[in-house]
C-alpha cells in the first residue's frame, strides 16, 4: 500500500484572488491603469496650454498674418476705394521703384536708422553702466523710473513739445546755445537740422526700453569677475571693454534687433516736427505709405511700399541674426 502525503491547502491571498479576477474579466493591470491615468492627465494639460494660447495665436493670426497677405495681395492691384480694384500685377512695383520720393524716402529712413539706433545703444549703455554703478537703491529706482517714463508717453505728444524746444526764434534750446556763444540754429529749416531734431526727439522717447534691458544685462553678470579683473589691475574702461561688452553682446543683439525694427518704421516724430521737410530730407518710408494711401487714395502702390519695407526689415533682422554668430557671446 503507498503512502500518500496530505499537504495542507493554504487559503489564497486577496491579491491572486484580485489578479485571477482581473484575467477573468479582462480588466487593465494596475500598471495600465497608471499609464491610462497618466496619459490623460497629459491630455488634459495639452489642452489647457491650447486654451490658454489660443488667444494669443488667433490676434497674430488675425492682427498679424491676415494683414500681410493683404497687403501682399492689394500691391497687385489698383485701387482708389471709390471704383473695383484692377489688376495691375507688378506694375505698382515698376512704379515705385521708379519714383525718386519713394527712393529719397527708403534712404532717408536708413541715414535714419543708423543715427538714431546708435545713439540709442550708446546713450541707454552709458547710463545703464552708470545707475549700475554705487548708489544708494532708491536713488536707482528714480533713475529708472525717470528714463522709462518717455516711452510710455505718446510719440505725437513728445513730438509737439520738441517742436517747440527746437524753435529757431524762440526755442529753449537755442535760447540755451546762445548763452554759450553758439548762433542760433535752423533744426527744423535746415536739412541736416531737421534730421538732427528729429533723430533726438526719437532717442530721447526710445532710449528707455534699451536702458531697462542693459540694466537686467548688467546684473546677470558676475561680480567675480570684475573684482578678479581688478585685482589683476584692469582699469574701468578696459573692464567694460574686456568683460562688460562680450558678456552683454546677447542683451545688445536683442536692443539692436527692436530698435532697428522700430527705427525703420518710424513716422510720428518726422511728421509732427517738420512733415517731410524741408523738401524731402525728412520724408520717412512709413509717411510716403501714409500719404499714398490716405491722401492719394493709391492704395495698391502703398501696399507696395509697404511690402518692399516689410522685406527690408526681414532682411536686415536676418543679416543681424547672422552676424551675431560671431560677436554674441553665450556664457
């Protein structure tokens, strides 16, 4: 007779109970359950970034891509608003190019663009290295505040009140020449005094947004590094030279990028300080635009205009941002 072993029968724990369940009846393991629950929580964060986004993707849309293709689309037409607009291909081009205001005007905005950009960066960098410099807090903060204040005012307004100031009979700042010796000076009769006046109306309102941004440029740069620099016996010309600069080049790219985007679209200052004037010496791109198409009724021409300044604009962004692969440097 064999004799047959009895071994005991252990009762099942809850969790092989849960998992035989799970195979009976098909559900998801634990592990899918998670991967489910996480991919709907990615879902659900998609598309809260969507909504939050949506706003702003429908106004470039709408307020930015929309008004380009138009613009592209009307310069090949003839159009007064009065009658249907005809076609006119590129002809509205042929014409421009052949119109000395419009060329007189394309160089007017870059003599423009170059004097004002300049100074700008010149002025906003100086004053930055200065605020930046040993003061007490809240003597910098009226510093900042004071250079930030024009840029929130309107350009027509400031433009107004420098007309004024640049009066050559009664003006403040030839009345200030003349107390040094200096004769009187035709800023808004002149042609190189109109551009002078204008350039300066435009700086004095714009030099605040690069200041700002020199001001956050500077206090990202490590104090090691000045105070290394001294110890080895660097001056404080050749410290900002050496150090100052090169660690600021990426804040200067993007202050040299917005000011000539603004600078070249200019129109406010030479409109109110001299209208053009005297002859064409101060006639900008955006005011043969404004004139064309609101006083002329040309529309297709100055949407012509107005594409060939968009190309330009591209095209110097892009010389820039090629040239900076040299003379940025990232730390």
């Amino acid at each position: 007779m064999t004799n047959t072993e009895v071994r005991p029968v252990r009762p099942e724990s809850a969790r092989t109970r849960k998992s035989r369940k799970n195979r009976r009846t098909g559900q998801p393991r634990k592990a899918s359950e998670s991967t489910a629950a996480t991919t709907a929580r990615t879902r659900g964060a998609r598309l809260l970034a969507g909504l939050f986004l949506a706003p702003t993707v429908v106004g470039i849309v709408v307020f930015t891509v929309v008004p380009i293709v138009g613009s592209v689309v009307l310069s090949l037409f003839q159009w007064d608003v009065i009658e249907d607009p005809r076609w006119a291909g590129a002809a509205n081009y042929r014409e421009i190019l052949t119109d000395s205001t419009v060329l007189v005007s394309f160089r007017n905005t870059l003599v423009f663009m170059v004097l004002a950009v300049a100074l700008q960066l010149l002025i906003a960098l100086v004053l930055a290295i200065a605020v930046n410099g040993r003061m007490p807090k809240w003597l910098r903060s009226v510093f900042r505040s004071a250079f930030f204040f024009p840029l929130v005012l309107s350009a027509a307004s400031i433009s107004v009140v420098m007309k004024y100031l640049f009066n050559q009979d009664f003006g403040p700042v030839n009345w200030l020449l003349g107390t040094v010796g200096i004769a009187s000076v035709p800023w808004l009769t002149s042609e190189n005094g109109a551009m002078a006046a204008v350039v300066l109306a435009y700086v004095w309102q714009q030099f605040g947004f690069s200041f700002l941004l020199f001001v956050g440029g500077l206090n990202n740069i490590p104090k090691e590094v000045h105070e290394a620099a001294s110890l080895d016996g660097a001056s404080g010309v050749r410290k900002h030279l050496a150090i100052t600069l090169p660690l600021l080049s990426p804040t200067l790219l993007v202050a040299s990028v917005v000011g000539i985007i603004n600078a070249l679209q200019v129109f406010e200052q030479p409109y109110v300080l001299t209208a053009g004037g005297p002859g064409d010496s101060t006639r900008t791109v955006v005011m043969v635009i404004y004139e064309t198409a609101f006083e002329q009724l040309r529309f297709g021409e100055a949407s012509a205009v107005g594409v060939l300044l968009f190309v330009l604009i591209m095209a110097v962004t892009a010389l820039q941002f090629r040239l900076s692969r040299r003379y940025v440097h990232y730390q």
